[in-house]
C-alpha cells in the first residue's frame, strides 16, 4: 500500500489525490426534491394558493384529478345499478317449462358475464339495446351481425353445458336423449321486475307453440310470483306463432338449438303436448348458415 507522501503531487506540489478526495468531502450531501403532489398537498395545508395558476401546473392538477373523478363517476355508476337491481353487464340462461301437472316454472341453467363470451363492443350493443325494451316489446332488438354473433356465442354456451352428454351419445352410450329448444334474448323493462338482467329465454319448442294455443289457458303457475315471466313466455310464443314458427335467417330474434341429456323420456308424462311435437331430425341451428 502507497504512503501517502508516495502519491504523485500536482503542479503546485501538493497531493493531487488528497486534495481530490478532500474537496468531495467538503461537497453539501444532495437534497432530496419533493415532488409535485407533496409539494401541493403543503401549499394546500397552508391555504396559499399562490404559483398554481401557471398552465402546467393546472395541466399536473388535472393529471391528478382525472383518475379520482373517474373513479368516482365509477364508484356512483355501480352504486346506482346496484339500488336500481340493473345487472345488464350479466347474461341469464333460463329454462322454462311446465311438470307434468301443468305447473309452470322456470330454472336458471347458469349466468356469464357479458364480457366472458362476447366482443366488448357487441356486449355494449347488447346493453344499450336492453335499455329500450318494454312489456309490449320485450325481445331485445339488435341489427342482423350482431344478432347472429350473439345468438353464435349463447348457442354456444348451452351447448357446452350438454358436452358430456353429446359426447357419450357419439360413443353410443345408451339412454341418452335430446330435444330442441328455442332461444331468445329478452331483458325486463327497468322496475317491471325484481331485477334487470339480459336473459336467453330456453323453451322446448313443442312447449313453445303449445303457449300459443287454446290448451295453454289450462296451464298454472307453480309460485303466483310468476306471473311476469308467464306473461312475458306468451307473449313470445304469440310473436313466434304470428311469424309462422320461423327462425334463423328468416327471424333472426328466434333460433333452435338442440340440448341433450343423460336418460330416458318418459313419453306418457306429457300427452297434451303430443300435438305440438316437432321433427327432432330438423335442420341443427338454421342460422348458422
């Protein structure tokens, strides 16, 4: 190790390295600047507004404030569809149907965000739409792309909820049976019922055009608080009937998709829907031509 007086000397004789070393120990440490909010949360504190009306200071304050009152209009959006039970960013999948003693009833299948199946933009589209429905008009009207993109996109779903029964029937696993359904998307006007969602309405078709007979005046309501949704399934079935029983490409609001089950049918549970059966060997999903 070097002594000291063994280091090269500067011009003047003195020990350059010394003289380095000893000038940045005499340097001030480096203050820290506070930044711009701590800055303006002080001059808040202390109510001196003096210095923020320079253009890029209002530019830094409106940065800040920004995402807050985004967040807010957010926080109050959410709060308003909570109070007004309006959860159109969900889709419902619901089975209606009637038992054997002529009890109508309704299940859910299942539920999935709209975001979870759909484009956002066709899941905006959907929304929107959903807004302008009435009790008079309750199918959800949408232009002829996307109303196939969605009905595509639900089909889809049910389908999949029957995806180990359809496999077992293509193994040729005995008792396995299927049947037709008919869909629609449907949502409820706001405050018509307890809550507002856009629902895919899933009808056995033979159930379907029995509704829109003379036979359907007989059928009862399995809990009296059915009565809207038993309202509304006629009135679909009327519209259905007035289109000539049409789907697909001829009425797009309507389309057919078979689901399939494990197990036998009992053919004698339903004897007063013999007369509306349908050809179970129909063309598959029309629409998808």
């Amino acid at each position: 190790m070097c002594e000291i007086s063994q280091l090269p000397k500067g011009p003047e004789g003195g020990n350059e390295e010394v003289t380095l070393l000893a000038a940045r120990g005499a340097q001030q440490p480096e203050m820290l600047q506070a930044g711009f909010k701590a800055q303006f949360l002080k001059k808040v504190g202390k109510m001196d507004w003096t210095g923020l009306d320079r253009t890029e200071i209002l530019l830094e304050l409106a940065l800040i404030g920004c995402p807050l009152a985004i967040g807010a209009a957010g926080a109050w959006l959410n709060a308003r569809r909570w109070n007004q039970r309006k959860f159109t960013d969900v889709i419902h999948y619901s089975l209606n149907t009637v038992t054997p003693q002529k009890n109508f009833r309704f299940r859910t299948l299942g539920e999935d965000a709209m975001s979870s199946i759909l484009h956002p933009e066709g899941a905006k589209r959907v929304q929107k739409a959903a807004d302008f429905v009435t009790t008079e008009k309750p199918i959800i009207e949408l232009d002829k792309t996307t109303t196939w993109l969605v009905n595509n996109a639900v089909a889809n779903q049910l389908s999949a909820m029957c995806s180990q029964a359809f496999l077992a029937r293509d193994m040729g696993v005995a008792n396995i049976t299927s049947d037709w359904y008919i869909v629609v998307l449907t949502a409820e006007p706001t405050g018509v019922a307890s809550m507002k969602k856009i629902r895919a309405m899933v009808i056995k078709e033979s159930l379907l055009r029995y509704l829109a007979t003379p036979g359907a005046a007989s059928l009862k309501l399995e809990n009296p608080h059915y009565i809207i949704r038993w309202e509304l399934l006629k009135k679909l079935a009327q519209t259905w009937a007035d289109s000539g029983y049409t789907v697909g490409k001829a009425n797009p609001k309507f389309f057919r998709v078979e689901l399939c089950a494990f197990g036998e049918v009992d053919e004698s549970a339903y004897p007063w829907l013999a007369t509306a059966n349908t050809n179970k060997t129909a063309a598959a999903v029309e629409w998808y031509v």
